[in-house]
C-alpha cells in the first residue's frame, strides 16, 4: 500500500553553488544536487529509501514529529536571500 506524505525539506547552499538539502524529520536523510531541481529530486530518493528502510525494520516511518508555528518578528530591513523551488 502506498502512502504520500508531505515533509519539510531545508535547502541550504554552500560556498561552492551547491544545494544541500536534508528532511530534519527523519534522521540522517540528506542529500545535495549542482541545481536545485536536482538536489530535490535527489531528497525525495533519500526520503523513500529512509522511510523503506525504516517500515522494514519495523520503526515509525518518521523519526520525529513537525508542526508549524508562525513567529511575527521585527527586524530592520536588508537584503535576504530566499531559494525558491518555484521560480
């Protein structure tokens, strides 16, 4: 039976242009890709394979629990950088 699950991802990019992206809700599952559509695609591998490998040795396929909060905070306005997964 198969069954979706929506995760957060965190993407960072290091001093070389590289996406380094991990899923902070399972353990160990990180990867990384030369653009950003590839280091997706390539933490969605890594997910299927942690959570497989997890079920398979009878563990909660999540090795944490996420929610989302909201946090209003006031800052003074700079330049930020955001990746955008939809550009």
């Amino acid at each position: 039976m198969a069954q979706v699950f929506r995760l957060p991802v965190i993407i960072e990019q290091d001093e070389d242009g590289v996406f380094i992206v991990e899923c902070p809700v399972i353990q160990g599952c990180h990867s990384y890709g030369y653009t950003l559509e590839e280091a997706l695609e390539n933490i969605k591998e890594a997910i299927q394979l942690c959570i497989e490998e997890r079920v398979a040795h009878n563990e909660p396929p999540l090795s944490a629990e996420w929610c989302e909060v909201e946090v209003v905070v006031q800052v003074e306005t700079h330049p930020t950088r955001r990746i955008s997964a939809h550009p």
